[in-house]
C-alpha cells in the first residue's frame, strides 16, 4: 500500500523522499494522507487566504464597482503571476495532489 501511494505522489510531482516522510507522517499521527499533506502545505493556502480577504476588505470601502475592477484587476495579475511565480505553481500543484489523495 505504502508503495502505492509513494507511486501516486511520485506520478504527481512529489520526490520519493517527501512521499516517504509524509506516508510515515500519517501514520504516526493517524491521519488520512491528504491530512498529513494539507500540514505539509498549509502555507499556500493560508497565504492565499489571507491574500483574498485583504483584497475583499480593503475593496468593499470604496463601492461596489471598485471592487468589481479590482478583482478583475487581481485575476489578470494572478494569470500573470501563475506562469513567473513559483508559490502560484506551489499552490496549484498541492491542490492537484490534494485532490489525488482525495479518500485516501
């Protein structure tokens, strides 16, 4: 089993070593993989979290039609900073894994 589940991470991105780490990580705590990677990468998705509400707060003061421009604003910039922006790459390829692992 944990051969499969090195073989699943592996196909997705993750080295072998990592895979391995986080196999025995969900086993001494246990958790369910995709727990044990959500603590391997919680800083993608708390950065982008707090990334979002920032913009929510800080648009919402000035009408709703600022905030319609600077979301669509903050999407070109994301699009853009998807393909130079390592934590963008990070961030996407955790939730591909994430969903991988989905059950598991």
């Amino acid at each position: 089993m944990d051969n499969e589940l090195e073989g699943i991470l592996a196909k997705a991105g993750m080295k072998k070593k990592d895979a391995a780490i986080l196999i025995k990580l969900a086993k001494v705590k246990k958790i369910s993989l995709g727990r044990a990677f959500f603590l391997y990468a919680w800083k993608y998705y708390a950065w982008t979290v707090a990334l979002l509400l920032a913009l929510i707060f800080a648009s919402f003061s000035d009408g709703i039609e600022f905030f319609i421009v600077n979301i669509l604003f903050c999407v070109v910039v994301a699009l853009i900073s998807l393909f130079f922006t390592p934590f963008f790459i990070n961030l996407i390829w955790s939730i591909k894994i994430q969903a991988k692992l989905f059950g598991k």
